[in-house]
C-alpha cells in the first residue's frame, strides 16, 4: 500500500509539471522569442503532430559555416534540480544548413550571464521535410543560476547562395520532480 501511494505521488507530480517556456508551441505566434539581428517567420500551416499547425522558422543566406539562434525569454530554474529540454523540428529539403540543435543559457538574479549548458546538443537531420523529436534530460550545475533560456541554432552552411534555415515547434523545459544532491 506504502508503495501504491508513492508512486501515484510521482506519478501526480510527473503530470502536472508544466514547460516554464511560454509559447513553445507556436500555434498563435512567435510572442517570447527573439533575436535583435533577426526577424523569424511565423509558419501558421506547418508544426508538428502533437500540438496544432504553428512553427518557428528563421536562418540566414549569409554562409560562412555561423549559426543563428533565436532565444526564449527567461525562466526561473532552481539549482540542483534536473530539468528537461525537447524540442520538434524539421529541416526541409531546400535548406542547405548542415545543423539545428539547441542549448540552454544560464543567468543569476541580476540577469548576468552565467554559462552555456548542456552545449551544442545537434538534432539528427537525415531525414529532409519530416517532423523529428528530440529531448534531453540534464541537471541545473551552474552555480548561482536562478534563471535560464533556451536557445534554437540553426547552423549555416560552409558556402553558396541557398538559405540555411530550420523549423522548430513543441519546445519545451521543464522541472523534473527529482532533486539532485550527492546524497542520491
């Protein structure tokens, strides 16, 4: 009975964690992204299956093998916690980027910028104009860190005139219910 009762405690727990993000869907509009050097496109008739027709589409023809992101607003985190990131994307057959991936951005009570962590985690593009998924469970390390953002890449390829671009929907980051220590 003991046992019972624990788990549909954590299962409650599980099912009412939330993303922190706000608009990570897309379905209405591109409100709590941006960039200051980059006007995304707002994609109303294209997302992916799980949660309705918008997405975020933005990438650049500049192609000098850069990358170009586009970030959520803050979020407040808790130290020690693990969280989780995921994301839906797709790279359509006419861009020439040779990547999408995001990371997350740190930053303590004052807003200063604290780090980049998890780095760089690339999404598998092998498979042109199809929805994927990707998702990755990682713990609040940096110290100090009481708000975070997430950051959608999309890197630009090596050379030429194509548009390197990517689409993105269904982001999310969310709490974990478990708190990490070294007690665990």
């Amino acid at each position: 009975m003991k046992y019972l009762i624990f788990l549909l405690t954590l299962v409650t727990q599980f099912s009412q964690a939330q993303s922190l993000l706000q608009n990570g869907t897309f379905d209405q509009n591109l409100d709590h992204w941006d960039n200051p050097n980059l006007t995304p496109v707002w994609v109303s008739n294209d997302g992916a299956p799980a949660s309705g027709n918008g997405s975020i589409q933005f990438g650049d023809t500049f192609n000098n093998s850069g990358a170009i992101w586009m970030q959520s607003d803050l979020m407040p985190v808790v130290e020690g916690y693990q969280y989780i990131m995921a994301s839906s994307y797709k790279k359509p057959s006419d861009s020439v980027t040779n990547g999408l991936w995001m990371s997350i951005y740190w930053y303590d009570e004052m807003n200063n910028y604290l780090g980049e962590y998890p780095w760089d985690q690339r999404f598998s593009i092998n498979q042109a104009d199809t929805w994927l998924d990707f998702d990755y469970v990682f713990e609040n390390i940096i110290t100090d860190a009481t708000k975070a953002r997430v950051v959608l890449w999309v890197l630009t390829a090596d050379s030429g005139n194509g548009n390197s671009y990517g689409l993105f929907d269904d982001v999310i980051f969310f709490q974990d219910t478990v708190f990490v220590s070294d007690f665990d």
